[in-house]
C-alpha cells in the first residue's frame, strides 16, 4: 500500500463552514427573490416569453424539481401583467348557413355586455310582440284583411251559385266538399225523378254540371293561392308593426356598438330575422307529441337569438396565463356537446365550449409535453392551430367516422398566443429527431440545469433560500448549523463536492422533514441534527430492498468476501436505483484464463445479460492486453469473465477495471485481497476513467465491511479522477478518519493492481521484460508458457505454428 494513493478524511467530504454566515437563524435573512442557479435557463425564458415572432414558442427542458414551473409561474404572471386582456369571442346564430355558427370578436369585457343586451332584447320582444300583434289597431287592420279574403271567397261562389241555378242546377255543400244537384219547379230532384226526365233535359242538365263542375274546380284551386295571399298580407302587417318595434329597439343597441363591425353586421341580420318570423314569439297552444302521443319537449325558435360567449375576459387583469393539466384533443382545441332528442344525438351553437387554447389566446399557454404527447391526437391539433393560426372547433369522432351525428362547422377564430411546453431532455431531443414540424415551431428551448458551481455566493443565496421556504411554509428557524447541513447534503445531491443541486424539489422536501422532527420536539429551532434526522429517516424508508441485499450478503447467500486472498477474484461495485433512492452493491467478479487462441468471452454477453457498454469494456481491456503482452506473438490463451449470482441486466464499462484486474491474477497467480473492492472503467492505453456512484459504491462496500466488523485492511480504489466528486456520509468519514476504512485514489491500472495485490505492477525495461517478481512479468511468463505449449501442440498435430 502507498500512502501517496491513500486519501485522507478531509478528501472524502466538503464540509460547509457555518462560520461563514452572519447570521444566527434564517429569520434574520431577506426572501430570495431568484431562481437558484440557472441563469441560462432564466436567459431563455425571459427571450422566449418575450420575443413575438411566429414559431418562437418554447419548451422547457430538464428533470423534475428544478424550479421550472415556479420559474415560469414567477416570468408569466410578471409579463403577463403588463399587457392588456385579449378580446372576448362570442358565437351566435348563421342566419344564412345554420351549420356554421358565426364568431364575433368584442374588446374584453364587452361581450358579456353583449350577451345581457341581445338577451335582454329577446326578453322584451318576447312580450312586446305579442302585446303588439294584438292590440286592437293592429286587429282591426287584420280583420279587414281577413275580412277582404273572405268577401272574395263567398263572392266567388255565389257567383258560381247563381250561375248554377241559371241553369236549373243548385250547388249543395256536403261534408266532403261541394256537390250539385238538379232542380224541377225549384225543389231539388232525386235519382228516380232525374230518370223521368226527358233524354234531352238529362242531356242538358248533365252538360251544364260539367261545366259548372270544371268551374268549381278552377276555383277550388285558388282558393289556397287566396289564403297564402291573405296570410303573406297578414304577414307583411305583423313585418311592417314589428320593424317599426324591433327597428326602434336596435337603435339604442347599434349605438352602444358602432365601434364593432361584427355586431352591427350581426344586428342587420338579426332585425330582418325577427321581422320575418314575427310569429315565433307568439305563445304556442301546446307541445308536439311523438308517436304515443306524449309531449315532447321542444326547443323554442327564439333560441336561435342567443348569444354563446365562449371566452369572457371581463374579469381577466392583463393577457390570460393558463396551466393545463388534462391536454386531451377536446380540452385543448374545445369542443360541440349534444343533446338527445327523440334518441338522437343533435348540437347547435349554444353547445360549443371553450378550449385551453381559447381562454389562453393572446396569452400563454403552459402544457406538460409529455401528458400532450400522451393524448390521442392532441400533438396533431396542437400543431395544427399553431400552423394555421386559428382555431377550429371539430368534432374528433366525426373526422375519425367513429360518430354519425349532426355536426357544426364554427368560424374559425384567429390564435394569437404562445405555448409553453415543459418536459425532460429525453423528450425533447426525441421531438427534435422524429417531428419534422417540431424545430419550427418551437424555436427556443430553456435549458434547466441540475447543478451550479458551490460558491461562497451561491451558498449564501442557498441560505436565503431556506430562509424564503421557512416563512412561506411556516417552518421553525433554520440555525445557521442546520443551514450549512442543507448545503452539504445539496453538494451530495448533487454527487460533486464542487458543485450543489439545483433540484429545489429535493431541497424543500429536506426542509419540510427537518421542520417536521423539530416540531416533534418542541424544539424552537432547527439544528443539524434535526437535518441529519430527517435524512436518515428519507433513506430508512426507502432501503428496504438495499437491506435485504445487505442481509443476502451477511447470511452467505450472496457471496462477498471482505478478507483474505484469491486468485482471479475481485469485489467490483455497482450503484441500483430505486426511485430517487441510490445505494452501492459489491459483486464478485472472477476471471478464469486458460490455453486457447486470444478471445476474452464475456459470460454476460454469451447469455444476452450484458449491454452494450458493458460489452466495450470487456473489447477495451482485451485489446489492454494484446498491446502490453501480445507485441510480437499472439496471445494463447481463453478467458472468461463473469458477475457471479448476477440474475439481470449489467450494463456500464465502470467494472472494468475490477475484471482486467481479475484477468491479470488469474494470469499471474497473484491473488487478490478480498478486503478490498473497485471500480473504474479503462482505457486501452491502461488508463483508469471516471465513473458515476462514487459515492453510492464507496457506502455499499463500507456497510458490508462494517456490519461484519471493520479490520482496518478495508477499503475501496476509485479513480482519482472521482476525488472531486466525493461526499461521503459522515460515519464513513470518520472510520477513515480512524484508520478502519480506506479509500484509495489510482490514475492507472498498474496502480490499482498493485493496490490489490500488495504485489509491484512492474515496469518493463528498454527490450520490453518486466522485473521479476511483479504482477506483469507474472502474467507475461504465463502467456509465454500458453504460448509454448500451443506451438508443441501445434507441431504434433502438423498445424503451422503463428507467428
């Protein structure tokens, strides 16, 4: 062991001086008023809430818990404040086209003025029509109408009477109608006196009833012609009083709205209508009824005067900041509801709602991109309206020909209004490869940041942070001992010792636990020890599959050595996730090598549990080793390399360092201190690489070595390039501090094998020998003896030798 590779207690942890901070307790410090360390994200953010161009909507990307829609809440309503509220959209009655209801757009604030007013006038005319129509004037006028018809009518058929009897005929009317019969010294004949009479009066008689009777007909059928022309009189009346009412009603009206085209064009149509179908404000006698006679409701004519205010801004204080937490393709793009009438499903304008994308136009719109994503045709309505620029209420089921209904077509409306997307880096850069229309409509992407360097600025905005949490959530005083725990758990959040987190989720969730077991006690302040509890009671709850492996380990049946010596046998280290919860594993990997033609099988990759990383590793170090040992012959040997009572996946190249050195003592003979365990990945030039988990795997061996007792030879070799990264519990700490636990820093496998095997790695000299006595010239003598003997074996069988 070399001292020089050791590293000392103070490397292990950064610990966060308390000293610093002026105060006693964060009731002293002033509210943050920023967003912890993401300036580029808040860069982004404020461009893109900002700049009005089309296609510069934005997507907010990174993991959860960074602040992103707190930030976004805090830009939006700041920005959003300072502009004015969009218009209001009302739908009404298509007087021309009855499926394609009209928009109207009104300032904001005016369109439930509009709604009250056409509602109001529909309510007076309900009772002024009728009071109107019947007033004795208007009756009297009527009447002569009516009496005028009728004259003509008893006219016309006196006529044709007179004409009749002129002729020895009377016309007779008869239930069905008008019949005519004969007359003899004025009295009306029957059958038997019509046969008496002479063939030449019958003949007579019978001409003169045709006669009469194609004169009846003719005048039978103006009779109708007559009626409508009454009724069309009557109308043009009923037209001419309500003109005069309805005219002097719109006056007053079209004044408050000579501003608003689309009103007055609305009330235009809106006059001629109800003059024209004056009637309909007249009481009906009774319902319709259906087949069985019962009443059916039914929707009254004037309905169709409504005004549907679909987006009512009266109250809206500067431009509209939704949040939309259930983007479906309805709830978004808005939709036609039905009602059921006689077992059909029918709609009509009234019906029509709004969407997320109507209450948000001329503002901002926030959508989680995933939940988007997720809803049937949500994604494609979404670009759609963002393409056009518009806004077309349809009915999905429709346009997939899932429903055959009566439907509607709505005047689009104009869009106005930026989106705001917010989803993690996966989703986004998947968005930018396969959505051709993606890049062009979502211009800006706000980049959130998971760290930020640990600064003696940084930790005091850390500290006013806490202090902000504690007063908006009515925690306990944070003292300044408990504040600078906070930060060193942040800097272990965030697996670097020269950086904290940036997942202020994490953070108030320490901080509301902290506040919860210093209230349990009563205590007036929040300490460190109050912080340290709420940590080990985070990850108590959350290692119940950890203990179960630790236990496996204890009780022999996973097999992990922490003592002795063996040859071809290493603890390697890996990190499993659960959650948001990381712990270490050790692992034994061993390494067999015996005579053969140069391959390194990998048993992982043989039996499909090893990725595709992993699988490079294992390709890495065996070219390690045709470069130092296979110069100028061929490697003869064939090794296998394997994670013993490993069930699943293996995935990563940080075990390669474990498994070369596995590979060199089984090659050498050397055995392997089993006290000790490793992880790294390697090059092949030998040297070692950076991993992930430092931390995570330093504790796991740690746990293992200290539940079966801590001998003072324990201990774990990372790369030196991982010593930055390193915040190591406490309890780890101080065993090292105490000499019972080591952690050791090596930049080269040579060092790492001669950590592990107490043994020199060995240098070779200037024809490339390495000094006996060393791993290397241990593992070169036996690749010489492999090859010696291939070549024996070789000859006897008559095979040509390699060269």
């Amino acid at each position: 062991m070399t001292a020089a590779n050791r590293l000392s207690a103070s490397q292990l942890r950064w610990q966060c001086d308390a000293d610093q901070f002026k105060f006693q307790t964060t009731s002293e410090l002033e509210d943050l008023q920023q967003i912890l360390g993401q300036a580029r994200g808040l860069d982004a953010v404020q461009f893109g809430i900002s700049i009005s161009r089309d296609g510069y909507n934005m997507y907010v990307l990174g993991p959860p818990g960074l602040g992103k829609r707190t930030t976004l809440k805090h830009f939006l309503s700041e920005k959003a404040a300072k502009e004015p509220p969009p218009d209001d959209w009302c739908y009404v009655y298509n007087f021309e086209q009855a499926d394609k209801p009209r928009a109207i757009r009104l300032p904001a604030g005016r369109g439930v003025q509009f709604q009250r007013d056409v509602a109001s006038l529909v309510t007076e005319l309900k009772t002024s029509i009728p009071a109107m129509l019947e007033h004795e004037s208007h009756q009297n006028r009527v009447q002569a109408v009516e009496q005028e018809a009728k004259e003509r009518h008893d006219r016309a058929f006196k006529e044709l009477a007179d004409k009749a009897l002129e002729n020895g005929i009377q016309l007779v009317r008869t239930p069905g109608g008008f019949a005519m019969a004969a007359l003899r010294n004025g009295e009306v004949i029957g059958p038997e006196q019509f046969e008496q009479l002479s063939p030449e009066e019958r003949a007579r008689i019978e001409v003169a009833v045709q006669l009469l009777q194609e004169e009846m007909k003719e005048l039978i059928e103006k009779v109708p012609r007559w009626r409508v022309e009454t009724r069309e009189k009557v109308k043009a009346l009923n037209r001419e009083m309500t003109s005069m009412l309805v005219g002097g009603l719109l006056v007053r009206l079209r004044a408050g709205y000579d501003d608003i085209a689309g009103v007055l064009s609305y009330f235009d149509v809106l006059e001629r209508d109800i003059v024209d179908n004056s009637e309909d404000f007249q009481p009906k006698d009774e319902s319709p009824r259906n087949v069985l006679g019962i009443p059916v409701p039914e929707q009254p004519a004037i309905n169709r005067y409504g005004v549907n205010l679909l987006v009512d801004n009266s109250r809206t204080v500067g431009a509209p900041v939704v949040y939309e937490n259930h983007p479906s393709y309805h709830n978004l793009m808005g939709r036609a509801e039905y009602e059921s009438r006689m077992g059909t499903l029918v709609t009509q304008f009234m019906l029509l709602k709004p969407g997320a994308l109507h209450m948000a136009n001329g503002g901002y719109l926030v959508l989680d991109a995933l939940k988007v994503l997720e809803k049937p045709y949500a994604w494609e309505g979404l670009k759609r309206a963002l393409t056009t620029r518009e806004l077309r209420i349809e009915s999905l089921g429709e346009s997939l020909s899932l429903i055959s209904t009566v439907s509607l077509e709505p005047q689009p409306i104009p869009l106005e209004i930026k989106i705001i997307l917010v989803g993690d880096r996966r989703l986004y850069y998947m968005l930018h490869e396969f959505d051709r229309d993606f890049a062009e409509l979502f211009k800006v992407a706000a980049d959130f940041d998971e760290q930020m360097d640990r600064t003696d600025e940084n930790c005091q905005l850390y500290a006013r942070y806490i202090a902000t949490m504690a007063r908006q959530e009515s925690y306990v005083p944070f003292n300044r001992h408990a504040v600078a725990s906070v930060i060193e758990h942040s800097a272990r959040l965030a697996g670097d010792s020269e950086k904290l987190s940036t997942s202020m989720q994490s953070i108030a969730n320490l901080l509301r636990e902290a506040d919860y077991w210093a209230k349990s006690e009563d205590a007036p302040l929040v300490t460190a020890r109050h912080v340290d509890l709420a940590i080990e009671k985070q990850i108590y709850r959350a290692d119940r599959v950890r203990h179960g492996i630790y236990e496996a380990i204890q009780r022999g049946t996973v097999l992990i050595d922490t003592g002795g010596a063996c040859v071809g046998q290493v603890n390697g280290l890996s990190v499993i996730q659960m959650g948001d919860f990381a712990f270490g594993q050790p692992s034994r990997i061993t390494a067999t090598a015996r005579l053969g033609k140069g391959e390194v099988v990998d048993i992982e990759r043989e039996v499909k549990l090893g990725g595709s990383i992993h699988t490079k590793g294992v390709l890495i170090l065996s070219s390690f080793l045709a470069n130092r040992f296979a110069q100028t012959r061929p490697l003869s040997l064939s090794a296998s390399l394997a994670f013993e009572q490993s069930y699943g996946m293996v995935d990563g190249d940080s075990a390669s360092v474990a498994e070369l050195c596995a590979l060199l003592s089984a090659l050498s003979g050397i055995p392997i201190r089993q006290s000790l365990a490793v992880t790294g990945s390697v090059n092949q030039r030998g040297q070692v690489q950076p991993i992930g988990g430092a931390n995570a795997k330093i504790e796991g061996f740690f746990d293992v070595c200290s539940a079966r007792g801590l001998t003072g030879e324990q201990g774990v070799l990372i790369p030196s390039t991982n010593v930055r990264h390193l915040m190591l519990r406490k309890d780890v700490v101080a065993a090292v501090e105490a000499g019972q636990f080591h952690v050791y820093a090596v930049e080269t496998v040579d060092e790492a094998i001669s950590l592990l095997t107490g043994v020199p790695a060995g240098e070779p000299d200037e024809q490339g020998a390495f000094p006996a006595g060393t791993v290397n010239h241990g593992v070169a003598a036996r690749l010489d003896d492999l090859f010696r003997i291939r070549q024996q074996l070789n000859q006897e069988s008559g095979v040509k030798s390699p060269s």
